[in-house]
C-alpha cells in the first residue's frame, strides 16, 4: 500500500496505475460502512485508491470541523490490512493552496434538507470530491446511500460537468440495533446512543405503512416525525421528507420515493434514509 500527503506523488501513481481505477473518498474515522465500500471497489477495480481528508469547506461551524473524529494511524492500518492500492492524504495546503479562492456552487435541490439546514455544506462537497476526481482520474468511485441527497449532489454534479466516472453506490450499512454506521457515532454519549436508535425505527416503521398501502404523503411524514419525538433525548428534528427516489424532487404519491431524516441529540447530528418501495 502506498501512501501519499501530496497530489505530485499521487500523479506518479496514478500515471502508473492499472485500470480500472476505484476511488473511495472519505474524511477518515473509518468504520464498517467504509469497508464495505473499499470491498466493493478492491471486487471490481484493478487498483484502489481511498482519500482521508477532513473538508473544512463542507462544515458549517469551526467547532464541528474541529470535533470531527480523526483517527489517520488508525485508518493507515485497516486500510493496509484491506490491501487497497494507494492511499491520499493531504493537508490543506496541498488541497487549498495560498490563493485558492475557486469553488462549486450548487443550486436547486443542493439548496433544500441537508443544503438548507447546512448553508454551504454541498458547495464545499461539490469542490472537494471535483479536485479528488481530477486528481485521481478513477474509472469508478464508491458512495454510500446513508449519504443519499450527497450522492445526488454528486451524481448532478459529474452530468453537469461531463467528468468522466461512474457513481457506485453501496447499501446503507447498520449496527445490530438498526442504527446506521458513522463516524460521528462515536461522539454519543452512552444514553444518546441508545436514543439514536430511534432514528431508524421512525424511518423503518414509516415504511412499513407506506408498503401496507398508505402512500399519503402528510400522515407518513406526521407518523414518522411522533415515533422520532417520542425519544425525549432528541433534542431537534431538522426535517423529515419524502423525496422521489429517481430526482429528489418533491414525491407525488406515486411510485418509488426515498424517505429521509435528520436529528440532533446535544451537539451531535445524524441523518438517515430508507427506500420505500
């Protein structure tokens, strides 16, 4: 395994590099859902490459940025130990070089849920993962659908600007208790983190309805936002909707739809989706 803090040792390699060329981006604190994005890519790729950067760009708040979890000798080892090809992990100044003033601006449904409760937050996104697939010129690079409207976002984002890759996106992977992986999971306390749980059984049990036959759009969202809020630790539930599944507009009662989350319990916030279908 290779490992490179600069984007000219990265150009060496990938200049090398045998294809097709799997890109797994990540901020680190890696954990299962990240595995099981490095093993799809390490299943169909010749070579794998995994980025940690923590993006300041994307957060919302210096204090979240500087909370992020951060564990580099820790995600070096496990990434040794999955084999992958080379990894990339750079410092500001290799990602943000004095002068630097040029970002991606995301509009439409950038704008709502995550964009809105985050002003700014896809932007950054957009930027990072732009500068990532310039650099590492993959064939294919792997998202999870946990981060379902970031993978819209991306998937708008490489059509709009004809980069040359393809968007493999891996299942939602989960605890014993339903709660979905990440890396902010380890910020709960031990009695938040059973709260947490509540997420996805609002979501879960919302879905059940919808599949038992009621598609009305108000009385799903209203079920699920009671079962949510009936956990007393969370303290603000910043949206709950109902997109469709294919174009994250707004669902019109027809046809899949993809039902999203998010919840803060103190200082931490989870997000979280299922398909209805």
């Amino acid at each position: 395994m290779q490992v490179y803090s600069l984007k000219s040792g990265l150009a060496a390699f990938i200049s090398q590099a045998r294809r097709p060329i799997g890109l797994v981006p990540t901020m680190g604190a890696l954990h299962k859902g990240h595995l099981s994005l490095i093993r799809q890519a390490m299943v169909d790729c010749e070579t794998v490459v995994v980025t940690i950067f923590v993006n300041s760009t994307q957060f919302s708040s210096s204090q979240d940025y500087d909370n992020y979890p951060r564990a580099v000798e820790d995600d070096l080892a496990i990434l040794k130990n999955e084999k992958v090809s080379a990894v990339y992990v750079p410092d500001d100044s290799d990602i943000y070089p004095l002068g630097f003033v040029t970002s991606i601006n995301m509009k439409g449904f950038a704008q709502a849920l995550e964009g809105e409760a985050r002003p700014g937050h896809f932007d950054g996104v957009a930027t990072i993962v732009t500068k990532l697939l310039n650099r590492s010129m993959p064939d294919q690079m792997y998202l999870g659908q946990k981060d379902a409207q970031q993978v819209a976002v991306i998937r708008r984002l490489v059509s709009d600007l004809d980069i040359p890759v393809r968007i493999v996106v891996c299942p939602t992977i989960r605890e014993d208790d339903g709660l979905a992986f990440s890396s902010r999971n380890v910020q709960l306390g031990a009695s938040q983190r059973q709260a947490a749980t509540i997420l996805y059984k609002a979501l879960a049990a919302t879905r059940d309805r919808y599949r038992a036959g009621n598609h009305n759009y108000h009385e799903l969202i209203d079920g699920c936002r009671r079962i949510i809020e009936s956990e007393k630790l969370i303290d603000k539930t910043d949206y709950i909707e109902i997109v469709d599944a294919e174009n994250f507009t707004k669902w019109d009662e027809k046809g899949p739809c993809l039902l999203l989350a998010a919840v803060k319990l103190g200082d931490i916030r989870l997000i979280d989706n299922v398909l209805m279908d």
